[in-house]
C-alpha cells in the first residue's frame, strides 16, 4: 500500500502536467489573432507562396502577418487547414480600412474572401518573420467567378493539394485547380508564362553556322559507325541516319512502359491565349497511336541510358528535351506532310523552337518511310530496328526561323506495325516552361 501512495504522489503532477500541454501546445500551434497592427515597412509585404509538398521535419518557424483591408467591402479573412481540407474561420469579418495582426508560423495558409458573397478572393502560404499583407481591390477577380474559381471539381483539387500537387505540378494545377492552389495570378499565362521566368541559355551558341558545326561534329565522329549524309548544305538540309543506334534493350524499356498506353494521335488545335494551353484535336491527317513517356517511364534504366546516348550524340543536356513520344503505325496508317516545329503566335514560347527532331525506329516494316517532300528530289528513310534519323527543324543562321525545307511525311505502313519514337530538343530550357504549362497540350 505504501509503495503504491508514493507512486500516486508523482503521478497526480505528471497527469496534471500532460492535460496541461495537451491544452497549451494545440493553442501555440494554431494561428492568433490581435486587433492591433504595428506598422511594417512596405517592402514586407506578403507575397503569394506555393503550399509545401510534404510536411516538414524542421521546427516551425515563427510568423506575424498584418492583414489590411484595402477593399471598399467587409473581408473574412480564414486560416486554411490543408491536413483537413476545410478552412478555419480566424477572425471576425474585417472592415474596410481596418487591420489585424496574426500571431501564425511558417507554411500556415490563409485566404480571403467577401463577407456577403462568400466570393475567395485571393490567399497565401506564410513565411518566417513579418508580414504586411495588403488586400487590394482585384477588379480582375471580381464579377467573373471562373476568374479565380477551380475548373476541375474542388474535391479532387483539395485531394491534389494535399498530395503535394501544388508545387510537384505548379502548371495543370494553375490552370485547374487555381483557387485551391492560391495561384490565381499563374492561372494567366501571361504570368506564369513571362520569359523572363525562365532559363534562356541556348542549347548550342545563338550564331550563325552554329547548327552546321554540330552536324559537322556528328558527321566525323560517327561516320565509322555506320552514319549516311543524305543531304547536306549548301544543296540543302542536314538529314543523316545511323544504323544501331538503338539497342534492343532500349527499344524494350521504351515499349514495355508505353504500348499499354497508345491511343490515336492527335495535332496540335488552338491555343486558349488566356491559360496558354493548346487543344488536342484528332485529324484525318494523322491516323497512328501515340503515347508518351512519363513517370516510372523516364525512371527506366535503360530509358535513361538511351536519353544519355542522345546527349552525348548532340552535345545538348536533356534539359531541353521533351519526353519521348511512342508511336505505333498499322497497316494504312500514316502521317501527311507536317513540320515539327509550328510557331505558336501570339503565345510565348519559353521553351522556343524545336531545334532537332531524333526520330527513332523500332521494328522493319514494309513502307512507313519518312519522307522529305520538300527536297529535290526527295529524300526517303526507311523504317529499320535500332536505326536513328536526325534532322533540324530551324535554320542555322536563325534558331528561331522555321526551315520549311524539313518538312516530312509518314508514308502508309503497307506490311507489319511500324513502332518508333520522336526525340525533339529544344532551343531552351524545356523541362521547366513544360512542368508550369507552357508548352502546349497537357497530358493528364
């Protein structure tokens, strides 16, 4: 008995002490408000800020925002619980011209919204240290709910966002999920589109000659492997072949992550110059089955070896390159004349032209050449396993300049299924304009 007292004479502290924290340490991690607001210097205005990925597992830092409100109506300004997908109300509804002060920690999300409408108007993520955050009169988010609304349903943008989709696809999620992400401003891709975002370091120097050097380069450093010149300045445009390039393995790591996947292919249709995203629309002109290479696709081993393969053939980092495009001809199928790189005007283009097209095939097959319609006489390539054909789609004094001698077409597989892939590179960084959005069609 007396063993047992003395042990409840510790315990009764300890338990007082744990309900003590199981009070106090909820509270200290959730946001406070205070009526007062000290004043900030304008250069600590809040900025809009990606929700983090994933939770972190640093100690949260401490955050002060000064809510202003700058409308001529009254606010509701909520904290945003990302871990269970609702928003909190936190203060009461803010009157124009007042303020309050929010004791939070960094990574916290607000948002901001009419009183009488319940219309979001705008949100942020907070960073460590002070902020002043200025709720102006928005005009191009007032009137227009798809203005800053979700196009995609709001559950799903809620389930994405919690998954990380904000910052791991900043471009579909802009575009479709806007409010959601608090990236009303990125929806238009006049902002999240600007060049000046963007890595504009050129794949090979920006001068005249430039592109013939690197065919040069190709030409003496592969004639031994079996390279053919089938055309060539000053008569016409580089066209070359090379037999081997592509290993069976590399044909088969490309295949097994992307046959499942082949759907009929599609042209590129108009471009909504608001979101600067372009329509995919199928053509009679184009009547094979694509599909491209993504995810655990790219991952692949011996995908990643053919993508090193293609760098060390064209000096130009994988940076520039989009994902592989698989494509499957039948019999009767084909792909009429065409040019792989079609200005898209009025719309930027982060990523500029494509500058090279690797085209790569993979089975043989009777017919399904690739042939050059423009040149005289015309220069037809037929399908071979493992044989790369490699041609530029600008000219060599302007990177920037279509070079309509390269047009092509896919002639009608007459035997067999033609399987083969496009490698395009691009003047500039392709990578990053294409996660943001900017390079055309969306691939869901």
């Amino acid at each position: 008995m007396a063993s047992w007292s003395a042990c409840a004479v510790w315990t009764r502290p300890m338990a007082a002490l744990v309900i003590l924290l199981a009070i106090v340490v909820p509270l200290w991690r959730t946001p406070h408000a205070h009526a007062r607001a000290p004043r900030m210097d304008a250069a600590k205005a809040g900025a809009l800020a990606p929700a983090p990925s994933h939770e972190s597992t640093l100690p949260a830092r401490a955050a002060t925002l000064t809510f202003a409100n700058q409308h001529s109506v009254r606010l509701d300004v909520l904290w945003d619980d990302v871990h269970r997908a609702q928003e909190v109300a936190l203060l009461e509804a803010l009157e124009p011209g007042n303020e309050r002060v929010v004791n939070s920690f960094e990574g916290h999300r607000f948002v901001w919204r009419r009183s009488d409408t319940k219309e979001k108007l705008g949100g942020l993520t907070s960073r460590a240290g002070e902020q002043r955050v200025l709720l102006n009169e928005q005009p191009e988010l007032k009137g227009e709910a798809s203005a800053c609304s979700d196009r995609t349903s709001t559950s799903r943008c809620l389930q994405m966002r919690q998954q990380g989709h904000c910052t791991a696809a900043p471009g579909w999620m802009a575009v479709n999920c806007a409010a959601t992400c608090d990236m009303c401003e990125m929806k238009s891709s006049a902002v999240r589109c600007a060049l000046d975002r963007f890595n504009r370091t050129t794949a090979i120097p920006e001068e005249e000659g430039s592109l013939d050097r690197l065919f040069q380069r190709i030409v003496a450093e592969y004639a031994p492997d079996g390279l053919i010149v089938h055309s060539r300045p000053p008569t016409g445009p580089w066209v070359v072949t090379l037999e081997n390039f592509v290993s069976d393995a590399e044909i088969e790591g490309l295949l097994v992550h992307t046959r499942a996947n082949l759907a009929r292919s599609t042209d590129q249709g108009a471009t909504d110059l608001a979101t600067g995203v372009t329509q995919k629309v199928v053509s009679s002109r184009r009547t094979s089955s694509n599909a491209w290479c993504l995810g655990p696709c790219e991952t692949e081993p011996r995908v990643r070896e053919l993508v090193a393969k293609i760098e060390r053939l064209t000096g130009i980092s994988s940076q520039h390159y989009e994902q592989f495009q698989v494509l499957r001809y039948e019999v009767g199928e084909e792909y009429m004349r065409h040019h792989d790189y079609a200005p898209r005007n009025g719309v930027p283009e982060p990523a500029g032209p494509r500058l090279l097209t690797v085209f790569l095939y993979f089975s043989d097959v009777q017919g399904g050449e690739t042939t050059f319609t423009d040149l005289s006489p015309p220069v037809s390539v037929s399908p071979k396993r493992g044989r790369a054909l490699l041609w530029p789609s600008v000219l060599s004094h302007d990177l920037h300049q279509q070079d309509t001698r390269t047009h092509h077409r896919a002639q009608p597989v007459i035997a067999g299924a033609k399987y083969a892939a496009n490698a395009w590179v691009h003047v500039f960084d392709f990578r990053t304009p294409n996660l943001w959005g900017c390079t055309g069609a969306f691939e869901d």
